[in-house]
C-alpha cells in the first residue's frame, strides 16, 4: 500500500484501487484497515463514504468472492456454460451468446438457474446486468431474466367485454 494506491491480495485474486487525494488510508497495528480524511469538507465527506466502502469490498472479494444468481423464467428458457462462453436461449430465433471475462466464472443449475461469481464485485454486477439486459423480467406474465429475490411488480392485463 502507497499513498495514492490500495493493493489487496487474497486467495481469489489482487485488485488494486487508487485512493483519491482528500483521502488517506491507515494499516492499524492490529491489520485493519482504516480510512481518514484529510479535509472536513462536503466532497472529502463523499470519497471517504466510497473509499472505505471500495475498500471493504475488496478485502471481501479477494477472500470469499462476490456472486449474483439470477433466473431464467419462460418457456424454453435456457443457459448453457462451454468453456468460456454462455449460450442463453431467450425465445430469440437465434441463441445470444456472451464471452465470459476473465476473473468471472459462470455456473447453471437446472437450466434455468446461472450464478456469476468472481472477486470483484463491480464486474459480476456488471456482467449479470449485461445478462440480465438481454431478458429483463416482464411485467405481464413475469417472463424474463430476474435476480434471486428480485420482486417483479405483476401488472393486470387489459379486460375483454
């Protein structure tokens, strides 16, 4: 760790995360870390808030990891994981297709169940948006791509005389 750069190292990875300059960050003598400010003002308030709030996460992800498990609701909906593509059928003609990144793993439970994990939290929520994107849960019916524990407001639909 150096004044302008976090460095955490674990099990699961490395990330690194440049510390803003109203910010400054101690290794206490008991290995935690601990963040202070430089200025009492409005935005040191703020970078202080999301410094230790990057921080946390990293030293979280590198030890345990993060995850998002998403469902696949509708009929014929499909994941498959080969190497290091994930083939989605999503009603489509055709099926879409999504090179995995590097850092991320996917796996699918029951065809209809994906987990995204990795040890950077920012990008296994970036990648299930992504995902997520290409299905999102529909009102009517509740067809789409949902994360576990997702609450998908049902709309009625229009009445016939």
């Amino acid at each position: 760790m150096t004044k302008e750069l976090l460095k955490v190292k674990g099990p699961k990875g490395e990330l690194e995360f440049a510390i803003p300059e109203l910010v400054e960050i101690k290794l206490l003598e008991d290995g935690t870390l601990r963040v202070f400010k430089k200025e009492d003002t409005r935005k040191a308030d703020e970078l202080h808030g999301l410094t230790r709030a990057i921080a946390n996460n990293m030293v979280i992800g590198t030890s345990e990891g993060w995850s998002k498990t998403m469902q696949l609701i509708g009929v014929g909906y499909r994941a498959a994981v080969s190497g290091s593509k994930l083939t989605l059928n999503l009603g489509y003609s055709n099926p879409v297709e999504f090179d995995i990144p590097k850092g991320l793993s996917c796996s699918v439970e029951k065809l209809t169940t994906l987990t995204v994990s990795g040890y950077d939290k920012g990008d296994v929520g970036q990648f299930a948006a992504k995902i997520r994107e290409k299905r999102p849960p529909e009102p009517y019916k509740g067809k789409g791509i949902r994360y576990v524990g997702e609450y998908v407001r049902r709309k009625e639909g229009k009445r016939g005389k």
